[in-house]
C-alpha cells in the first residue's frame, strides 16, 4: 500500500473486554487519605474460607470449556507469563503487567485509571490514582474503600468483603461474589484491593483472580504488587490542553505471520501484541508500551464482491460508531490507493490524555472473499517524524485470502 498520513485509533478501547468502572462518583476532595509508611511491599491475602469448586473472571463473565471426561464445564485457567514493566505516559506510575493481558485506559483529566484483563477474561487488575491534599488515617483510607467495594459489587449474588487490614505501606480489603458464565457455570471471584497515599496521591490497587486458582497464582501476583510505584510529583491536574505525550517509539521491526497464514506484518519488537480474534474474525491489535500509538489488524470473511464506495461506506460507518462522540472527531474525504484499498484519514481530540490530538489513518480493502482493515494511530504532532518507520509497516502488510480465518 502507497503510504499516506495514517494513524491508528485507540482500538484497545473498542475491542478490549470492558472492565470494572472507575473509582468514579466521589469528587477527588472528598476522598479520605493517609500518610504512607516506608515499609515492606503488601502481599495479597487469600480469603480465610473453603474454597468453592467453580471459578470465574472478573466484569465480564468468566470464559468455560468443556472437559474430556464428563462435558462439565470448567474455567481456563488464568496464565500470568512473563511480566513486562509498564510505566505511565508521564511516569506517574509504573508496575510490572503480564506480557499477554490485554491494557485498558480508562483516565479521565484529573484521574489516571488503567487495567489489564487475561486473555481468556477470568481475571483483571486495575490502577486508580487521584490527587487528595487532606491528610487522613488508615481507617479512613479502609472506610473508603469498603464504601467503594460495596457500591461497586453489592449486587453481585454472594458478594461479601472482610474487615480490612494493615499490608505495608497500604490498606487491604479482601472481597469476593459468585459470578455466572457461558453454560451456567457458577464461579467464585477473589478480590484484593489495597488502598495508600502517597504525598498528595491516593492509589487504589486491586486484583481479581478465580478463588480456586489464588493459590497456584500468588507468587506471581506478590511480583506485580511488590513491582508497583508511584511517583508523587507528578500533576495530574490542569494538564489541559497543549500537554505533550511521551514520544512514541517503533524500534526495531519484526515479521508477524498469522497462525493459518492470513496476513504478515513488520510490528515493532518493543510494542505489546494483542489477539483479539474470534470465530469468524482475525483481531490483531500492537501497542506502544506506554499506550500513545496502536497498530490495528482486522480480517473477516465477505463473500459478495464489494464496490469501493461500499468498502468506504462500512469504513466511514465503523469509524463514527466508534469515534463519533469524541471532541473535535472528522473524517477526511476517502483516498483510493493504487492497489485497490481505501484510505480514511481522521482525528479527534483525546480528552482523557490531556487533550491530545490524535491522527488515525484505516485502509479498506477486499481480496477475494477477505475484508482487511489495517490501522494506525500516534499523536498527530508526532506523525511527521514517526512518518518513515509507519511506511515500513504499512509496505509490509500483505493477505493470503486463501488462508483460513479463526
């Protein structure tokens, strides 16, 4: 494909599993806070009560498949895997994630909230950090966060939380409910959520796995939590408008092949990949790892032929579905490029990353009975110099439509 200015959108927020709300409702001012102590890391604490036979994932429901022997269904098993660090784009905080969970932004302008979700969506972590000048106690601390843990999960069947307790330099709350998934299997959720301060920062930090896995998962679940900073001068108000992302870096390129073959694509190495795909649909999703630029691969099967202005139609229609309610969203006339794709260059404004415009560009294209949609976004003022390196990607994208979809 000719190159062109394209950027791909912030499709992670599309296509991801949606996650627990934000800490939300509460004015910041309102929340109670407590000096924090340099003492050791908290570690998660099981909850001190049998344990049930089926599991299951946190918001949305838990994933099941059947077993060999007996056709029950059963939970899959949460893999945590290598841990890569992730560090906020304005070094707010950092925190060593699993290598395969998918990474969700939920920020708003003066809250930084972010979460990872494992492949198979049967367990979540999450971050929330908002700034509170008042000094409080630890109990206070603990009474927010039971009065969040109870508005948030209340009305889940069997939800119920103990009575918090000192970990390190935190408050813990251990909290669980029964969730419900595909074929009725019942599962029960542990939660860890811990609650500090630190300088004028107040941090929620929680951790959802199956109960009946906790055990298998700690060690590694104790890494993320011990890996966990904050850095308590940066702002997070009145970054406003004019406020400049981290840069984004590609470095070095590497060939991506689609299991069955369908595509391949020169991604950088340093970027996260995500596979969203589903019966019937490829889903491959690359992320920069502080979440400033995406690399977007969606593939699915369409028999009847279609015209250019139809491509361009379904294009324009996703786009808007998608993007339609963001400030400042517009879409460009369509490009056709010479080898048959459609070209849809767009932006918007980024209200919960202080204001930041975006440049997207989406290709469309069809080969033979394969719909191809490939994407990129940066920041638009970082667009001229990351142009060289979008190229290369861009150039590398090639399909094999006689190969299979999921």
């Amino acid at each position: 494909m000719p190159h062109t200015r394209r950027l791909t959108l912030y499709m992670v927020a599309l296509l991801a599993a949606a996650l627990l709300a934000s800490c939300g409702g509460a004015p910041a001012a309102e929340l109670p806070t407590a000096a924090p102590e340099p003492t050791a890391k908290p570690t998660l604490t099981p909850r001190p009560s049998p344990k049930p036979k089926p599991t299951a994932e946190p918001t949305a429901e838990p994933t099941a498949e059947p077993t060999a022997s007996t056709g029950t269904p059963q939970l899959i098993d949460v893999e945590i895997g290598d841990l890569k660090t992730y560090t906020h784009d304005n070094e707010l905080f950092s925190v060593d994630v699993p290598a395969g969970w998918t990474f969700k932004d939920h920020s708003k302008p003066t809250e930084a909230i972010a979460s990872w979700t494992d492949q198979a969506e049967n367990a979540f972590m999450q971050v929330d950090i908002f700034e509170q000048e008042k000094k409080d106690t630890k109990q206070d601390l603990a009474n927010f966060l039971k009065d969040y843990l109870q508005q948030t999960f209340g009305s889940q069947p069997d939800f119920s939380q103990d009575a918090a307790e000192e970990s390190g330099p935190s408050m813990l709350i251990v909290w669980t409910y029964t969730g419900e998934g595909t074929g009725g299997v019942k599962a029960k959720l542990l939660g860890n959520s811990f609650i500090k301060q630190i300088g004028n920062k107040i941090s929620l930090f929680t951790i959802v796995v199956p109960q009946e896995q906790f055990d298998r998962l700690q060690p590694s679940l104790d890494k993320i939590l011990g890996s966990y900073t904050i850095n308590d001068k940066v702002s997070l108000i009145g970054g406003g408008s004019g406020a400049q992302p981290a840069d984004v870096e590609i470095g070095d390129l590497e060939t991506y092949k689609y299991e069955s073959g369908l595509f391949s694509i020169d991604a950088p190495k340093n970027w996260t990949l995500q596979d969203n795909s589903k019966a019937g649909e490829a889903i491959l999703l690359w992320n920069e790892p502080k979440g400033n630029g995406l690399i977007a691969v969606d593939l699915f099967e369409q028999k009847a032929k279609q015209s250019s202005d139809e491509l361009t139609a379904l294009l324009k229609n996703f786009l808007t579905k998608t993007f339609g309610n963001e400030e400042g969203f517009a879409l460009n006339e369509p490009k056709a490029q010479a080898d048959g794709s459609v070209l849809l260059v767009w932006t918007y404004v980024h209200k919960t990353r202080g204001d930041l415009k975006v440049l997207g560009n989406s290709f469309i294209e069809q080969r033979e009975d394969k719909v191809s949609i490939l994407s990129t976004v940066v920041p638009d003022a970082q667009f001229d110099r990351l142009l060289p390196e979008t190229n290369k990607i861009i150039q590398s994208y090639s399909i094999d439509p006689s190969a299979a979809l999921p």
